[in-house]
C-alpha cells in the first residue's frame, strides 16, 4: 500500500450526486403563475381562476404527476416532449409566458429561480446537441473515408502492385 493510498484512505469518500425532487417547486410556480395571468386577464381576484384557467391548470398538474422523467423531469416549458396535447401546450405556454412580468414584482426569488433551471436546461440541450453533431460530423467523415477507399479502380491497385 503506497501512500497515496493511505491520504486515499483518510479523506472522506465523496456521495454520488443525488436528484432532487423539483416536481413540488415547479408545481407551485405554475399555479402562482397561473392565479396572476387570471387575475390580470381575466377579471378574477385574489388568486382564483376562470373555469378555462381552471381546465388548463388541472390538466397540466395531473400531466406533472404522470411525467415520463419522474422527478429528474425539466421544466415543462423546455421539454422537448410535452405531454398535455397540442392545444394544452399552447395555452399553458401563452399563460406561463402572460404571468411572468407579474411574477417578477410579487414573487422575484421564485422567478428567478425557475429562470435559473430554464437557463440550465437549455444549456445542458445545446452541450447535447453540439456532442451529438459533433458525432455526427466523425462518422460523416469516416463514411467518406471509406467511401474514397472504395471507389479506386481495379487498374489503380493493380498499377500499384506492378511497381511493387
């Protein structure tokens, strides 16, 4: 046993990260979301909804619970597959996008938060996407590689083997 495995020893062993459960967080952002979008458009007070409000938010809060990430799930307006249909997501996303000015006075420290994990998700997607097009330039180059290997002529391989 060397002694870098004896400090090896001696320092605390290091815990996997572990995920944590933004599924509740996200939820209440949605409905406090949601309550200043009603109240500024739609005439109602004190955080209460309008019956389509009402519609939307409870299809979209069940939609959360039945999340094919579970609780590593990103926030819903940067999922790349959004689970509530076609009309849902457009009237979820109008409405997120409608509440976030009177989010930002009421509740600054939520909205900056949730700004904070959107930025995250959307950096993690564009270091994905640059990885995978950058796979996807290797393997274009070895096809033409290979490509080029292939298509010289018999009569070339077989001047080269004379002068051998």
């Amino acid at each position: 046993m060397g002694i870098l495995d004896k400090v090896k020893s001696l320092l605390p062993k290091r815990k996997p990260p572990e995920l944590k459960n933004n599924v509740p967080q996200e939820k209440e952002n949605i409905r406090k979301t949601f309550g200043k979008f009603c109240n500024a458009n739609h005439g109602t007070t004190d955080g209460k909804l309008c019956a389509k409000c009402t519609a939307v938010l409870s299809t979209v809060l069940i939609k959360i619970n039945r999340c094919p990430y579970g609780i590593g799930k990103p926030i819903c307006e940067q999922c790349e597959t959004p689970c509530f249909g076609e009309n849902f997501t457009k009237d979820f996303l109008a409405i997120m996008k409608g509440g976030q000015k009177k989010m930002l006075f009421s509740h600054p420290v939520m909205t900056i938060k949730h700004k904070m994990a959107s930025l995250g998700a959307e950096y993690a997607k564009i270091q994905r996407d640059k990885k995978t097009s950058d796979k996807q330039k290797e393997d274009a180059e070895r096809v033409k590689a290979k490509f080029a290997n292939a298509t010289r002529s018999p009569k070339t391989k077989s001047k080269k083997r004379r002068k051998k």
